[in-house]
C-alpha cells in the first residue's frame, strides 16, 4: 500500500508519534511518504526552550530518504499559532495517488483541506485524522471559540464526517474533548495509544552504573527523574515540591531533571528554592539529550515523576522499569493500569507515593517489572502501527 502521514512540523530525533507510525509502516512492506512543513517547531509557548536544539528554525525544502521512507518537506506560508499551509500539498498527494492519509491534528487548517478536497473531487483514499489534545489540558481562548465554531460550521455545511473514515484519539480523554468541542460522532472514534520503541527503551543495569559515575551519583542512592521541558506550563516545579522533603532528610535521596529549558527564569527559581532549602547540591540539572540516549538515564533512576501534564516519556520511563508517579487523570489511568505506579490526586499524594517507593525497594522492584509488562502488552509502537492499518481497512 502507499501511506501519507501528513503533519506541519516533522523532527524525527524528537521521537515523535509520526516518525515511528512512518517507520514501522514501512517497515511491514509498504510505500510511506511523510508530508510536512520546511520549518521546525515554532519558538513559541511550550516549544520556546527548543532553541537550544533548533537554533535555525528553516529546513530545505525537498525531497529526503529518512531510514526506510520518504519524507517531503514543502514551502510553508501564513504560520500562527503552530497552524500553517503547506504549498502543494494537493499536488503532491495527487502524485503520490496513496490508498491511505492519516492527517495528524484534527483542527489544523490542512486537515479541513484535504477532507473539503476528498469530499468535493471524490478522491478514493481512506482518510484517517488523528489528535493528541487533552481535554484537561485545553486552555480556552477567544480566538479558539471562534475558530472552532468556524471549524464546526465547515464540517456540518460540507458533511466531512462522511469523508473522515477514522477519527483517532491517542485516549480516553483526547476521545472526551473531540466529542465535546466537535460532537463526533462515537462510531467514529477509535482510541489508539502512543506507543513505545521497545528495541531503544530497555533496563541496561550497565548503563545504570555508567551514568550514576558520569552524574557522581552514588551507586547505593535513590535517584527521582523528570524528564521533559522544563516550563511553567509542565508544572515540574512540583517535582522539587514533592522531593524536597525526602532531599533534606535523606542523605540517598537525589533528583535529576533533564530536557531544554534549564537555563530559563523558571528553572533558576526552582535552583534558588533549593539553595534556600540546603539541597542545592543534591539536584543535577541536565540539558536536553538526544532521545535514543534516554534509556541511559532512565536506567540509572529509580522512579520518574510527571505531576501535572502526561507525557510520552512516561510510558517510556515503564519501559526502562521505573514506577511513575502522575497526576490523576483518564490518561494517568491507562498509563498505571497494570498498577505500575500511582495516579494521585494531590500533592500531598505523590508525595506520599515517593515516600512509599524510596522506603520499599521491593515495591519499587514490582511496579517497574508491571510497567515492562503493560509497555510489551499494549504500548509497542510497532503494535501501535498495527492498529493504525487495521481501523483504516
């Protein structure tokens, strides 16, 4: 079969949902194109601390071999807010002639192209639409409701339910904001999770001992992680929060944060608060890091921490055999479902989670083997390609 992943901005060192849907397609045999912007993520909101990875925000525009597909990168125009078009994008999809189009983000404004031209020119490929937003995540604005309500408008003048033959949500509660923003209809609705390379996010007791002598950690310490951007918007400041206690009156206790953003105003309140708090020493705070260099750490802590916003690195932190500690949510749910690890309600909560895991090191050894078993039973992007192409049939 030809395969489109369509999608405005396409990093694959970030290792993204669209890089492994794109490998792992063509790894089964067939002919994959991903079809993108010449622009890497804007330095804006959330993707602002990624000038420290994409100085130069402007890729060439062309045609480049990625592994074991093709990637197009076509000029892009009228960029805001992460919405963007991409010129020529009808005419490269027409010359690919694909059997099917997964267009990644529901309201993007080429989502609504492609679907208005499938529907008008009666074009014969399956049309696929997926998103990753959270309904707890949504952060309402007057520009949003109006556009939304344009995008609704479109949808219903134009009947583009009928063109859209899947819509995708990455959860339970992606599935929740799609139905309540755009009423679509539940037949139409598959929940597919993101996933996990299995053959990179594997316990290396090697690199364990590596990393802690790289990071002068001691070998018999409790290492906490947080791995991600470091902004506001994460709330990883609570991360400190929920430590902090177990840093001061624990001489094993250590935390590491790693990801773009360390240097940021943000990150050096957290840095004052601890020096304030006489820990200051006992934080190691790590620029971003490749992501296949991920698993290295991971290996060398033992449990990773995410206390308000749900991220990919969590399911991978499982993988690696680390408990996780989140927020509670339907997607903390699903990510702690094989009990690998606590969704709490509160502060107080993960707080007292950690508590449980540094004083119980059987414990800790249970929910990281539980977390292996859910990522090999649900979460292997390799499955997760599997049923992209089974609900496109």
């Amino acid at each position: 079969m030809k395969i489109i992943h369509t999608t405005n901005y396409f990093m694959p060192e970030l290792g993204y949902q669209e890089y492994y849907l794109a490998k792992y397609h063509a790894e089964m045999g067939n002919e994959v194109h991903v079809i993108t912007s010449d622009r890497a993520y804007p330095k804006q909101s959330d993707y602002a601390v990624f000038d420290d990875i994409f100085p130069n925000r402007h890729v060439d525009p062309g045609v480049y071999t990625v592994e074991n597909f093709t990637v197009h990168r076509l000029p892009s125009s009228f960029e805001y807010n992460m919405q963007l078009f991409l010129r020529g994008l009808l005419n490269k999809i027409s010359s690919i002639s694909p059997d099917i189009v997964y267009m990644h983000g529901f309201t993007r404004y080429e989502t609504l192209r492609v679907a208005l031209w499938k529907k008008i020119f009666r074009k014969s490929f399956i049309l696929v639409v997926d998103d990753h937003m959270q309904l707890s995540a949504y952060v309402e604005r007057g520009y949003r409701n109006i556009y939304y309500k344009i995008l609704n408008f479109i949808i219903r003048k134009f009947g583009l339910f009928k063109v859209m033959d899947k819509v995708v949500a990455i959860s339970a509660e992606t599935k929740q904001y799609l139905q309540a923003f755009f009423s679509i209809p539940d037949e139409k609705i598959s929940i597919i999770n993101l996933g996990v390379d299995r053959e990179m996010f594997v316990y290396s007791p090697l690199e364990k001992i590596v990393k802690r002598a790289e990071l002068k950690i001691p070998e018999e310490a409790f290492l906490i992680i947080y791995a991600g951007k470091i902004i506001p918007s994460k709330k990883c400041d609570l991360v400190y929060e929920i430590s902090k206690e177990y840093l001061k009156k624990d001489p094993k206790v250590f935390l590491l944060f790693i990801g773009s953003g360390g240097d940021s105003n943000f990150a050096q309140e957290i840095k004052q608060k601890a020096e304030i708090d006489g820990v200051g020493h006992k934080i190691i705070w790590h620029p971003h890091i490749p992501h296949q260099d991920l698993p290295k750490y991971f290996s060398a802590a033992n449990v990773a921490i995410w206390p308000f916003q749900e991220t990919m690195a969590a399911l991978e932190a499982a993988a690696c055999s680390l408990p996780i500690i989140l927020r509670d949510s339907l997607i903390a749910q699903e990510y702690i479902s094989n009990g690998n690890g606590f969704a709490c309600s509160s502060l107080e909560e993960q707080k007292i989670a950690l508590g449980q895991l540094i004083s119980d090191p059987c414990l800790q050894h249970d929910l990281g083997e539980k977390g292996v078993d859910l990522i090999e039973m649900k979460y292997d992007w390799k499955k997760v390609a599997k049923l992209f192409l089974q609900i496109s049939k």
